[in-house]
C-alpha cells in the first residue's frame, strides 16, 4: 500500500481511501492518517526544492555576472595588447 522506499501513497492506496464508507474502522482512519501524513512531507519537500531552485537561480545569475565581467577584462586587455 506504501511506497516504502519513500514513504509515499501508491496512487492505488489513495484511490482505496476514497472508497471508504463512513464509519470508519479503526485500520481505516489510520490509512486516513497516514496519507496526511504522507501529503505533509510531499508538500515539505516541494517546498525545500523550491527553496534550492531559488538558491541556484541566484548562484547562476551570480555566475553570469562573473563572467560577464571577466569577459570585459578579457576583451579590454585583448584590445590594448593589439
């Protein structure tokens, strides 16, 4: 029912706990439980990877930057050395 590699609903596990009919048992409101539990650290995740995709845009637009000039200096020394 778990994806046990990553703790993750199996698309066949959520479809099995929206058939549920109330009153839920026991074993069922813990499948209940643990697909919150599941979307939870889906959702921390996204977040976490949309924070380093943040981070890495900034790093590339740092490096653009370092290069853009190194290419300046290299072009201004080309031109006074001809």
């Amino acid at each position: 029912m778990i994806d046990r590699v990553d703790g993750v609903f199996t698309l066949n596990a959520i479809v099995e706990i929206e058939n549920l009919v109330r009153p839920l048992e026991v074993r069922e409101w813990e499948k209940v439980l643990n697909l919150c539990a599941s979307h939870r650290v889906l959702h921390k995740r996204h977040r976490l990877l949309l924070r380093r995709v943040k981070e890495l845009e900034e790093e590339v637009e740092e490096l653009e930057k370092s290069v853009d000039h190194w290419k300046k200096r290299f072009d201004e020394a080309k031109g006074g050395s001809v």
